[in-house]
C-alpha cells in the first residue's frame, strides 16, 4: 500500500466531562483549510462514554464526517484504551493527517500512538502547511526551548501526525449546520485495554476566567515580588475587563497559580492588550504572549528584553506605576 | 606541576559554587546585618558533607583531599565571608588536630558528628594575654584523679557559641614553658565551661567570635589530646592548616568583590559611557585579576603541599600573607571603583571590605606569617 | 527494587541569547546540563532509595562527553550508570531514540523506568510514551509525585485543571514534571566516587540488538526540512518618566487603541 492511498485529515477531538475542548474546534478550522488543498475531508474523531450527542457540535463548526468511538472504558481519558481506539480508527481508515492538540492529553496520546502505528510524530506546532511539491505536510514548532523555529517533514510513513498548540489556529467563523455524517465505531474488546486504575480525581478550583479565553491580560513576573502584588495585578484586570496572568517565575515562586501561567511551559495567549509587569522577557515567555495584538510593558530594568517587543513600553517601578494606572482608568471610566 | 584542576575537583568547584549562589548569597547580607550565625546553613552544608571535606570516609567523612576543602571555602566566601571562616574554623582547627592526633577513641566519638554539621568545632588557644605570643598561657589544667581541672580564659574563639566541641590549651607544668602546655577536647555543656560574651566586629559579623571561660571546669581526663607537654606543637602545626584555609576564605573574598565589580563597571555610566571604557578602570582590573590568580596559585601549592605530607609551613604562611595583603587590597580598590555607592550597604563590597580585613590578623597576623617565611629562610 | 532513569545533557537553553547582528544563537560557552524535568525524576527516584532501598540506574544516549550528566547523577546517589553511545544513533528523531533506549533497556533489569516530561531543547515529550510503548509498559506521563506500594507506582498525574491519582501495576514507567521535586545537591565524596574508572558502563551499536532501520537519521520517520530565527516584532516605544506621567501616557494609549 503506497503512502499516496492514505487520505483524509483527521482531528483528535479532545472532551472532558462531556465538554468539547477549544483547540478542537481550532483544529477542525485549520484542518478544513490544509483539505481543501488537498483535495479530502476532515473527520473529527470523538472518543468518550455518552458523548455520541457531541458530534453535531462538531459537524457545525466544520468536520465534514465524524467518527464516533462511545463506551463506557472511554469515559474518563486514560492512555491505553485511548491510544486503542485511535489506532484502530487509523489502521481502519488510513487518514494521511492526524491532528492532536499540544494539551496534557494529546501529548500523552499522540507520542504512543504514532509509535504504535510506527509514524512519525511533531510536537507542539504553531504553523501547519501543504507543501505544494510534495503534498506533504510542513509541520513548524518552536525548538532549543524556544529560541528557534523549526519546519519539519514526515515525508514516508503515514499519518503524518502532529499535535498542535492550542490558541494558535483559528476555529471557523461560519457554522456548518449540525446534522453531518456520524459513522460509530465499536471495539469490542476495550476493556482489556485497562492497565491503570485512576484512584482518585482532583479537580483545581479556579473561579477565575481562563487566561485563553480573556481579552485583557494583565500579567505579573518575577518584579512583583510576592502574591500580594498580584492583587493590586487583580484590581486592574477587573478595571479592563480581563484577568491576571503571570510568568513562570512566579508561579514557581508560589505567587499565583499554575492556570495562570503563559510560555513556553504554560498556555499560548492572543488577547487584545497584554500588560507584561515586572517581567524580563525570556524568550520562554515571549513564545506564549507575541501574538497579542497590543503590549505594554512595565518594567525596572531598561535592559529588560521584554521592551524589544513591547508596542508601548514604561521603565519604571511596578509598584507605584500601577496603583496610578489605576486610578487613572478609573477617572477615565467615571468621566462617561 | 600540573596547575589544572582534575574533573572532579572541577564538578566540586561547581557544586560549592552552585550551592553558593542559591543558598548563601542570598543570606549575606542580612547574616551581616543583623550579626547571625546561619544556622539553616549549616545544616545544609552538613547534609551535603561540607563540614567534613577532608575528614576519612570511616569516620563519616567525604575522604576528599584538601584541594577539594579549599575549593570549598573559596567558594563559599565569594558569597559570604562569614559562612567560609564557620567552615574553616571548624574544619582545620577542630576537625583536623582531632584527626591527626586524637585516639581511635576520640576520632570514633567526635569526628562523624562533626563530619556531619551535627556538631560544630572551635579552636581555643588566643588569650588575653596570649595573642601573637601565643606562648604566654595562662590558662591551667591540674590532673586530679579522673580529671583535669581548668581554669582560665580565652578571648576572639571563632564559633565559640554555637559551636558544641573546643580543641582548647592550657598549662600543664608552667616549669617546662611550652614543653609545659597541653591539648584538650572539650564539650560544650561540661561543668565549669562557659561561653562568655559575644564580641562586636567590624566584619564576619555573623561570625560568633567570644570568650571562654574555665572556672574549674572537670574535663575527662580522656580527653587529653595527644601527649601531656605537646599541645604547642600540635596548637601550631593545626595552625598552619588553618592558615591554608584562612587563605582561602581571603581568595574567595577577594574575587568575589572582584566579580561584582567587574558587573558594576559595565553597567555604571558617567561621562556619556560605561565606566568600563575608562583606562583607569581597565588597569584596575587587570591589576587585581593579575594579584587574584597569583594568591590562588599560592593557596594551591599550600594545599597540594600539605596533602603530599611533609612540611608545608611556609607554603602555608606565604599563601595566608599574600591572599590576605590581595583581599584587603583588592576590596578597598573595589568599594573605591563603586564610587558612592561603594559606601552604602546595598551594594556588598562594603561588607566584603570589612571582612577582607581580619584575615590579616587571625590564625597568626602577617607580621607572624612573615616571622614563619623568614625563619625558614634563616636557618 | 531497581529503578532506571533516562536522563538527557541538554544546553541550557535558558541561557541562550540571540546575536542580534547575525540573527543566529550564540550557543558557544552556554553550559550543559541535566535537563531539568530529568533531574527531578532522578530526584523521585533518589527518594525512593533513601525510603526502600531501592537500587538505581541512570542511562543516557548521547555523545561521549554526555557521560558528564551520568557522573553528575551518581554524585548525587545513582549507583549505576550507563552510556548509549555510537556514530550509529546520531541524528535521531523520537522514534529512533525510544528505539534505542528502549533496546538498552532491554539489557538492564528494570521494575520501575522514570525520564523527565520533556528536553528543553527538543521540548517534544514524546521520547518517554514512546520507549514504554516498545516495551509494551504502561506510562504514566506529567507526574507531579510517585509512590510505590505493594508492587504498584502511585502517581499524581496533572492534566490543565485537575490531576488523576493513577494506580499501575510494576513494571511501568513514568514521566516526571521539573517543577515538583527540587533535585538534591552533589556530595564531595559523590563526585570522587563517580569519577573512579569502570563506574560507567558503555553501550554501543553492537551491544544493542535494534535493527538498523529504528535507530538515527535514516531510523527517523521525521527530518528537519529547515530550521530559523523567528523575526523580531518591531519595536515600539518605550518611556522613563515619573509614575504620575507614566500612568496618564499609558492611559492616553489605551484610549487611542480603543481599549478604553
């Protein structure tokens, strides 16, 4: 079987709790644009236990056919029975492209079933693109921790896998209508696939909004100096409509905690504003927050690296700087 | 003459180093500050074996040699003065006389304790009256049955506070002079044994340097350390170890300083360009690096010297002479590069000053090393 | 009870900076180290010889001068180490490296393997789900800690908004997360110890039974087509002014942007 006949552009779609994650449907977005260059359709691959329902959510954000996996062994994410089912979807269906978000799933299920398919596998891409030569996909990703970019290809086995970092592709903006093709797929034999038992499920309370999904982040470093700092951080979040966010010095330093975190080893962010305090700019840091459309940055150090990609940059001490910034808004809000 | 260190005295150099920046740095200046004997320190060094480099691994020891100890308190003074001499003083002037001249008795009950950072070690020879002339002792021990009983004084006893075992000094048979002077280790807690008052210094401020005081203290007469009438002897050949590691604690002083300053000139910029560009801060630097890498070549050979077994005094005195002169030289040449800021305690090469300067004066003052130098010359 | 951990010398890409002339990275004189999520499972499983007496392995593939990390991890308490080293396994993509590590570990006795989540120059963390799957082992991935019980790992494993308290049976192996376990220093004596000769065993292409095709650059079903400097956003402007001055100049370009 040559690698030409594999087609088709299949997207993990990632569900906990009976709830469809966002990079799925960002996947599904990008994943409409890389098959209609190649000429195929893009299938959503929905595994989980009572989650058949789900599959018209699917459908109207682009999937032209969704492939449905439910049983009971599904029902919270554990890596073999996962990697079971995906591999059996792909042995059947032979796709050329899988798609898995770069989250704490996908980068567990992807790296074991690629391995299992014996298919090459790229993590944690920012850039997805055809390459008009060879029809391969260029997969592209940060490397050396962020320092580099790197375009890789998996140019003789199939699928070319890749999982991708969320909040980078854009979900569609059209719907599509809900009443797509469903196919379900049943695999007798999962539950011999169990070989871990989940004991226990801690869930983090958080009633703050998530850092993806704000508009204004108002992101606080290694200069604040201590979790109180973060309040005053908090006040002028709530002032703009947005949240706090923060580096990851100060989520190890225990300041804040690790939802909040955005780089290289937390979450990608695309807000309207980003006010980085008291935060040097590594290039870890940068990798999660350049995309924003507006900087600020507020920082002692002149030198700081943060300043070379702020829009609008103040050298100067966080702790008086801020409260004033404050103020100031809020005069301005009360004059309409 | 291999002047390269071995790879793994390098990965120690770079332990030592790595554990001062994270742990003692950040505690310099408020052990200066406040004048406070880190504890917490201590005992993550005693965890990592840092109190008993030198010490036989039978004894709980690391069994490394003592190129590998001077490593330590190099780096450790770079970031604290005070935490190098804690780690000196202990090491060469309990840990060391107790190891060369203690029973298997005596090395069995103190040494893995003190290898161990669980007890902290103290030398007690100075007296009022006995400083330079350490042979004017005063203090007596009188042998009575089980016993010896001391009486007497002693003052500037580094650790003395903190520290739970004493190698200390005193009179056997004034008749003989110091043919007549003994060594004993002492505990903390005996009858008759206090720490006296805590000395106010100008630098290694979180040093605990005090008096103590004998007042018929019943010490066993087990305890005796090496043979009655010897204890000068051992008291200057333990010195001449301690002043190996004194000149260590002085090397790390001074580059140290050396280091800061160097990060301080790039940055700091007067006349519309860093002070760096200026010749005179160029020749100062060089200068100084120049004299650092001399004293560390001298303090090397003093270590290499003792570890090769022999005599090593004078390589010992002339490292301590000139590692001391370099740190006294090279801080105060550094506090006058900072300019202002040089003078005030948010900068550390004001704290590395003051500290600079006793290790021209303990452990034998220069005027001693150089009475040593010459002696060996002369003879 | 053996444990192996696979750990990596990665550069420490932390400290890597850009040559802002040449648009290259300055790689010359950045140190090597540990890569951190590896060094905090070396320091699971260092607990777990303190705490039950358990004999532990550190291995790594790489280039001869990696045997540094496996002196590094002996000074800290590893009793053995062994180095996967050969022309043969250079250039490998993930595939071919778990390939290789996991025919080494084919070699040593092993009840529990532990590598860290991901390397911070690689940054897939897919070498460690993909060794377990050539072993046939379950993985347990993203662990914020690890006990072992009655022939089990329990591992607190951490997903985004939550973590699973996951039971397997030995043998398994398990990914670990840097920021959990603060790894212990080195000993003087360690670092002595660990330089003695014959402390590190040496695994080349054929001490290993692994076919040709799983293991290098042509093992790998994944290349590097290219590799490049992300462009720079331009530079904006940047102010120093009192904060009173500060607050209103910042204020005035939010109401210019339309933020406020």
């Amino acid at each position: 079987m040559k690698i030409e006949d594999d087609k088709g552009v299949f997207v993990f779609v990632q569900q906990i709790d009976g709830e469809i994650s966002g990079v799925s449907f960002e996947l599904i977005g990008k994943g409409r644009e890389l098959a209609k260059i190649l000429a195929c359709q893009v299938t959503a691959v929905l595994l989980g236990s009572g989650i058949s329902q789900l599959a018209g959510e699917l459908s109207n954000f682009g999937a032209d056919q969704v492939i449905v996996v439910d049983d009971a062994v599904l029902e919270t994410y554990m890596t073999e029975p996962y990697t079971h089912a995906m591999t059996q979807v792909i042995k059947r269906y032979k796709p050329e492209i899988v798609l898995f978000g770069a989250t704490a799933i996908g980068r567990d299920l992807a790296p074991r079933v690629s391995a299992r398919v014996h298919t090459g596998l790229t993590a944690d891409c920012t850039g997805l693109e055809i390459d008009p030569a060879s029809g391969c996909l260029l997969m592209t990703r940060p490397a050396f921790g962020g320092n580099i970019m790197a375009t890789i290809v998996c140019a003789e086995h199939r699928p070319q896998m890749a999982t991708v970092r969320p909040g980078v592709m854009k979900r569609v903006s059209e719907t599509f209508g809900t009443d797509g093709r469903v196919e379900q797929v049943v695999l007798p034999d999962l539950a011999d696939h169990v070989n871990v038992e989940i004991v226990e499920v801690i869930k983090k309370v958080s009633e703050k909004m998530d850092i993806m999904d704000a508009k204004v982040l108002i992101s606080g470093g290694r200069g604040i100096g201590g979790a109180e700092g973060f309040r005053k951080l908090e006040e002028l979040a709530e002032a703009l409509g947005g949240t706090i966010a923060s580096s990851r010095a100060a989520v190890d330093a225990g300041w804040v905690e690790k939802d909040r975190q955005v780089g290289q080893t937390g979450k990608t962010v695309r807000p309207n504003l980003y006010v980085a305090c008291g935060i040097s700019g590594a290039i870890q840091h940068l990798a999660g927050m350049e995309e924003a459309d507006i900087i600020i940055a507020i920082n002692k150090d002149p030198s700081a690296p943060i300043f070379e990609i702020a829009d609008y940059g103040v050298v100067g001490d966080v702790d008086k700087v801020i409260p004033l910034f404050i103020q100031q808004i809020k005069e301005e809000q009360e004059k309409r | 003459m291999d002047f390269e260190l071995n790879g793994a005295q390098q990965m120690a150099r770079e332990l030592f180093s790595g554990f001062a920046e994270k742990e003692v740095k950040p505690l310099a200046a408020e052990v200066d500050e406040e004048e406070r004997f880190p504890y917490e320190t201590v005992e993550k060094m005693g965890k990592y074996g840092f109190m008993g480099i030198p010490v036989p691994k039978e004894y709980g020891g690391q069994g490394c040699d003592i190129l590998t100890y001077v490593l330590c308190v190099e780096e450790l003074s770079k970031a604290c003065g005070t935490t190098g001499v804690i780690v000196s003083a202990h090491t060469s002037l309990c840990c060391d006389p107790i190891m060369k001249y203690g029973t298997n008795a005596q090395k069995a009950r103190y040494l893995p304790a003190l290898a161990a950072g669980k007890s902290i070690g103290a030398f007690g020879l100075t007296e009022p009256g006995a400083g330079t002339d350490a042979s004017g002792q005063q203090t007596k021990a009188v042998l009575a049955e089980d016993y010896y009983i001391l009486n007497g004084s002693k003052i500037f006893i580094t650790n003395a506070g903190p520290a739970d075992i004493y190698v200390v000094f005193a009179m056997t048979d004034k008749s003989k002079g110091i043919k007549g002077i003994s060594a004993f280790i002492v505990e903390k807690g005996v009858a008759g044994f206090s720490v006296g008052k805590k000395e106010l210094k100008m630098g290694i401020r979180g040093s605990s340097t005090c008096e103590l005081v004998f007042e018929n203290c019943k010490v066993p007469k087990e305890n005796l350390l090496g043979q009655e009438g010897k204890g000068f002897g051992i008291a200057m050949s333990t010195l001449d170890g301690g002043r190996i590691g004194i000149a260590a604690q002085a090397l790390g002083i001074a580059q140290g300083a050396l280091d800061e300053t160097v990060k301080y000139v790039k940055e700091r910029r007067q006349f519309g360009r860093s002070i760096s560009a200026f010749q005179n801060t160029q020749f100062k630097l060089a200068d100084m690096k120049t004299q650092i890498e001399a004293a560390r070549l001298l303090v090397y050979q003093a270590a290499k010297a003792k570890e090769k077994g022999g005599r090593y005094s004078t390589e010992a005195a002339m490292a301590k002479l000139f590692a001391a002169k370099t740190a006294v030289s090279v801080t105060t040449q550094c506090v006058q590069l900072y300019g202002g800021y040089g003078y005030i305690r948010d900068y550390p090469v004001e704290r590395m000053m003051r500290d600079a300067k006793i290790t021209e004066i303990y452990e034998g003052t220069n005027e001693v090393q150089r009475m040593v130098i010459s002696s060996s010359m002369l003879k | 009870m053996n444990i192996v951990v696979s750990i990596k010398q990665v550069p420490n890409t932390n400290e890597v900076r850009l040559d802002q002339t040449t648009g290259t990275l300055i790689r010359e004189g950045v140190p090597s180290i540990i890569n951190p999520d590896d060094k905090s499972g070396l320091e699971m499983a260092l607990k777990l010889k303190d705490k039950l007496g358990a004999h532990v392995t550190v291995i790594t593939m790489g280039p001869p001068q990696a045997d540094a990390v496996l002196k590094e991890a002996m000074a800290m308490g590893a009793d053995d180490a062994v180095l996967i080293t050969d022309r043969a396994f250079g250039g490998a993509d993930t595939w071919a490296t778990s390939s290789t590590l996991a025919s080494a570990l084919r070699k040593i006795p092993y009840d529990l393997i532990i590598t860290g989540r991901q390397a911070i120059d690689g940054d897939t963390a897919q070498v460690g789900p993909q060794i377990a799957e050539h072993l046939g082992l379950p993985n347990i991935s993203y662990a914020e800690s690890l006990e072992l019980a009655d022939g089990y790992a329990v591992v607190k494993r951490q997903y985004e908004d939550r973590t699973h308290v996951i039971k397997a049976r030995l043998p398994c192996l398990v990914t670990a997360l840097g920021e959990y376990n603060t790894p212990r220093y080195m000993t003087p004596r360690g670092i002595f110890e660990a330089w003695e000769e014959g402390r590190i065993q040496v695994f080349t292409r054929s001490d290993l039974s692994v076919a040709d095709e799983n293991i290098g650059l042509k093992g790998s079903p994944t290349r590097v087509k290219k590799s490049f400097v992300k462009a720079v956003k331009g530079q904006g402007t940047v102010v120093t002014m009192d904060p009173e001055d500060a607050a209103v100049w910042l204020t005035d370009r939010l109401k210019e942007k339309f933020i406020l």
